[in-house]
C-alpha cells in the first residue's frame, strides 16, 4: 500500500469527524449537547438544511403528509436579538398587526366576553353564504346548531347584515366558551357540508403527531390533552381572534395560544391551537420553538423554529391534486418571506419586530 493511499482513511476519518462538528455545533460549558439538535428531528431537517439553519441562512420547507388532508410547514431561522422581546411581542399580538396577510386580530381579554369581539366584520360573501346557509349545505364552516341558529336573522330586513354580524359574533363566543368549559373533547363538529368533519378528532390527532416540536416540551402536551384542568407554573395562556387573507376568502379564527418556558435550558415553546376557522382549515396546530444560540450565552440571538400542521378541507380527488402543490408552494414561500421579514425587523435597531 502506498503512502497516499494508507492516508486515506484517516482523512476521511478527519472529514467525518469535522462534518459532526459542523452539524453538531459546539458543546456548551457545563458539557451538554448543543440545544440545536432538537430541531432536527422535529423540523425533519437534512444535514445540509440543519448546516444552513446553523450558518445563518434560514429554512422553509414542506414535510410529507401524515393524512390525505393534512399540510405540514416547517421553517426556522437564527436572529440576533433579545428573545425576551419576540416572546413580549407575540404576547401582544404586536407582530402579527405588521403582517399583510392580517386584516383584523384582537385578544380576548383575560375573562373572556362578547365584546372582544365587536370589532370584528363580516365580509360582504360570508354574509352571502350564510343567508343560504343549510346542514350538509353552507360555504362557511358551522356547527348543525350553528347553522339552525341563523333562522333567526331577518334576511330580507335592512339591517340583516347587522344582525346576521350579531348572531355569528355570538355563535364564535358560544365556541370559546364551550371549549375553555370543556376543552378539546368539546370541539364543534363542522357540519356545513358532507361528510362532516370532527374538529375535536382532528386536533387531538394533530397533537399527538410525531414528531414534533413537542417533543421537547411535554408539560405543554399534557395542558392541551388535560385543559381546562391542571396548570402550568412556567406557561402562560390567552386567547385571540384573528381574520386573515388566505386562499380566495378571508378566513376567521378563534385561538388558544399558550407561551412555555423551560427554566433549565431557557427555551421558548409557543402553541397555537386552533378553535374554530370560518374556512379551509379543519384543525390547526402552530407551534414555534425558541432555542437560546449556544454563543449568545445573554440571549442576544436566538433560533426560532416554527412548525404548522394543519388538515385543510376538499384537498382529496382530482382537485386536491391540483391544488395541493399549489398551497404548498405558497406556504413555504409565505413563511420564508415571514422568517426574513421577523429577522430584519428584530435585528434593526428600535423597530418594532
């Protein structure tokens, strides 16, 4: 054997070894594993994607479909700032009101009443689609009760678009409340077409998906299978209402947002479960995961790692087909433009992220 070839397995030995240490990244002071690594899996991440996210270049992509129905985005993205202030901020609701894509979103106060949700319109097609609205036969997502509930707006009175806004305000009240009574067992059954769909069914099969940025953070599994009983002292709850430009129709949400913090490792775990949505989305589970930079020991960067997987309506047959690649494209392209847009804001000096 010659020289040149009795060297080559020790430099390949040599390019293993700092290729590990490339994707592994440093080893902390007290000798753990570098909290970087807890992405992979739950993003679902190559090691090239896993290099990038490292060197600062961020990440958007679609994972595979766990069910026929189902859209799963995962991103993530390094920012050099305080991650105490993304954390303040989406407490307020603060970033979404900068976003194009929202076109109302308020809280909900800390006991919830009808009035939060005043400000909220009804577009001029949804009123359309619930003056015709029938079981098994409406272009909005409702309940069976939802929809016999309606009956009583005067449509053919002038002022039925107010009274049709009145009635569908407290429809969505009535949902919140029936689900902080109850938790996710007591989910409305979308029955606005045929077959109906369980969204309590839906939700609890999205919290249980693996893996998962979850994963990292089990008391905040155990609050969503056990709400509304058992707290949590390191995580904080509130609720919102949000209606956003998405597809061909403005969709309106109800939302559970609950804010975890491990005090051992400092991360941030953020989860959006959904409540109700007036299209499309038939269950929603947003999850983003706050990762300290290992670094940046005074928290002044950070990895911010979001995951959305959601069951979105009429994507089975010919049409889903079609339209799957579609939405998927401009999912990943929307949260791309989300994870630079966040990362430019956060990093410019006094700007509001």
């Amino acid at each position: 054997m010659t020289g040149t070839a009795r060297t080559r397995p020790v430099l390949a030995a040599l390019m293993l070894l700092v290729l590990v240490w490339l994707l592994a990244g440093s080893v902390n002071a007290v000798g753990t594993a570098d909290p970087r690594l807890s992405l992979k899996s739950p993003l679902q991440l190559s090691d090239a994607d896993l290099a990038a996210l490292l060197e600062g270049t961020p990440v958007a992509k679609t994972l595979t479909a766990s069910a026929s129905r189902e859209m799963t985005t995962v991103g993530g993205i390094r920012i050099r700032s305080g991650m105490a202030r993304f954390v303040e901020q989406f407490k307020t609701l603060e970033g979404f009101r900068t976003s194009q894509f929202v076109l109302q979103i308020e809280k909900f106060g800390p006991t919830p009443r009808l009035s939060d949700l005043d400000k909220l319109t009804l577009e001029p097609d949804d009123f359309e689609s619930l003056r015709t609205c029938r079981v098994g036969d409406c272009d909005v997502q409702l309940s069976a009760d939802d929809i016999n509930r309606l009956a009583q707006v005067s449509w053919k009175s002038a002022t039925a678009a107010q009274e049709a806004a009145v009635v569908y305000r407290a429809i969505l009240f009535d949902h919140l409340a029936r689900y902080r009574a109850g938790g996710t067992k007591s989910l409305l059954h979308y029955q606005d077409r045929e077959p109906s769909v369980s969204l309590a069914d839906e939700t609890e099969s999205l919290v249980e998906a693996r893996p998962s940025l979850l994963d990292d953070a089990p008391p905040i599994r155990d609050l969503i299978r056990t709400y509304p009983h058992g707290t949590d002292p390191q995580t904080q709850e509130f609720f919102y209402w949000v209606k956003e430009a998405f597809g061909f129709k403005p969709v309106v949400s109800l939302n559970h947002t609950r804010v975890h913090t491990d005090a051992t490792t400092g991360r941030v775990t953020i989860v959006t479960t959904q409540i109700y949505a007036s299209h499309y989305m038939e269950g929603s589970l947003s999850i983003s995961a706050l990762v300290p930079a290992p670094s940046a020991s005074d928290g002044s960067a950070f990895y911010w790692a979001y995951a959305n997987r959601a069951r979105v309506g009429r994507l089975s047959g010919v049409l889903g087909v079609l339209a799957r690649p579609i939405m998927q494209r401009r999912a990943r392209s929307g949260l791309l433009k989300s994870l630079l847009q966040t990362r430019q804001r956060f990093e410019a000096a006094g700007s509001v992220p």
